[in-house]
C-alpha cells in the first residue's frame, strides 16, 4: 500500500528557500507569484493491506523521523 507523506513549514516560520525561489521568479518574470513556501513529499511503499493500519504508522513514521514537528506539519493519504 502506498502512503504519500507531505511535511511543510509551520505558519510563521521562515523559509528562506521560498524566498529564494519567490525573488528568482520575479527577476524571470513572473510577477503574479505572491508567496512561495518549500515542503517535501515522501512516498511510502509499505507491506500493509490495511489502509488504517498503513496510515497509522505512516504517521508514526512522520511523528519520528520525517517531519521535524517543532517547525513542520505534515498531512498523510493512502495513494490508489
């Protein structure tokens, strides 16, 4: 089963890459972009047949390894 893990900065906390990433935009022409905020997205293959199950330790995955939540959020989904 394949879980889609993905971790952003938490509100308020400051993303230097976006900033990076929000200025290169606008010196290529691309005025329109207001903000950007930089995340990561981690797919999981995992050996469960049980959705719950899988979503369950791909939050304790998350939990203990790949988001840092003192900054990070992160949300999980059951890919199809």
């Amino acid at each position: 089963m394949k879980v889609r893990v993905t971790v952003s900065l938490k509100e308020g906390v400051l993303d230097p890459q976006g900033k990076a990433i929000g200025h290169a935009l606008h010196v290529l022409d691309f005025p329109e972009v207001r903000e950007v905020r930089v995340g990561k997205v981690i797919e999981l293959d995992l050996d469960e047949a049980d959705a719950a199950r899988a979503q369950e330790r791909a939050i304790e995955m998350a939990k203990g390894l790949l988001a840092n939540q003192v900054i990070e959020d992160f949300r999980t989904e059951i890919v199809q």
